[in-house]
C-alpha cells in the first residue's frame, strides 16, 4: 500500500510539473512576442471594408499580414507598426473611431439620443398618470342679437 501511496503522488508530481512547464512555455512565447496574430486580428482591413485583417481573403491583405509578421520577427514594437500602418491607411484600419475630434460624435450621439429619449419617456409616462383635470361648469353665454339675425335670415334663403 505504501508503493502504491508513493507512486501515485509521483505521478500527481510528474503531472503537475509538467503542466506548470507547459505553462511557463506558454508565457515565455507570450513575452517572446507574438502580437502579430492579435494585430491582425484588432486592426480592419483596408482593402475588405466590413473585414478584419485576418478574415480579409485579399492577396493585398495577405502581403500586409506577412509584412506585420515580418516586422515583429526584425524586432519592432507593436505601436511603432500601428502608427506606420495608421499613418499609412488613416482611421480606416481602425475598428472604432478614436474619440477625438469628429470620431468623438460615434461616442456622443448615442449617449445624448439614449439621454433625450429618457427624457421624452418621462415627461410623456408623467402626463398620462397625472390626475385628471375637473370639468369645469358651461358657461352661460349671452345670446347676441346680431347674430342671431343672421343666422335667421341665412335660414330664410334656403
């Protein structure tokens, strides 16, 4: 019984180190640099409108993605690429408009249409549970000769 003890928290040993390699693999790629496939993934396409990167079939998408491979396999940053191939392609290969500037009105607009149409559905929800106003009294209005005589003689003609 006690082999057998042994050798299963061996195994349990074995195991866990294993994983815990594997892991520390993992992450030394992580820290290695492998932001090429995150960046294609980020970025949209500037030759497939509606597309990332990634998903865009294009040759010209092909040879960008090669070219981003390329450029963090020479050792450059993530963000000196993006500001070469934002100054490059401008705002199109970004998946949401910076919130400066023009861009700033994609973020506003909702929010103040959101804000305006609470405000419609209160004031409205507000009118329609306000108590009802009482019927006031007729008032008696004083016959005018006049008129009457008008309407009398419009009568008469027909």
């Amino acid at each position: 019984m006690l082999k057998r003890l042994t050798h299963t928290g061996c195994m349990a040993i074995a195991i866990f180190g294993l994983a815990a390699g594997l892991s520390l693999d993992a992450r030394a790629a992580d820290d290695a640099g492998t932001w090429h496939y995150d960046m294609w993934n980020s970025m949209m396409s500037p030759y497939c409108p509606g597309r990332t990167l990634l998903d865009c079939p294009s040759g010209q998408a092909t040879e960008l993605r090669t070219w981003i491979a390329d450029q963090e396999a020479a050792g450059r940053g993530r963000e000196d690429v993006e500001a070469e191939l934002y100054e490059q392609f401008g705002d199109v290969i970004l998946q949401a408009p910076k919130a400066t500037g023009f861009g700033l009105a994609a973020y506003l607009i909702p929010v103040v249409g959101v804000a305006l149409g609470a405000l419609v559905l209160v004031i409205f929800l507000r009118r329609q549970t306000a108590p009802a106003q009482p019927a006031s009294a007729p008032v008696a209005i004083a016959p005018d000769p006049e008129l009457d005589r008008l309407i009398d003689e419009e009568m008469a003609r027909r």
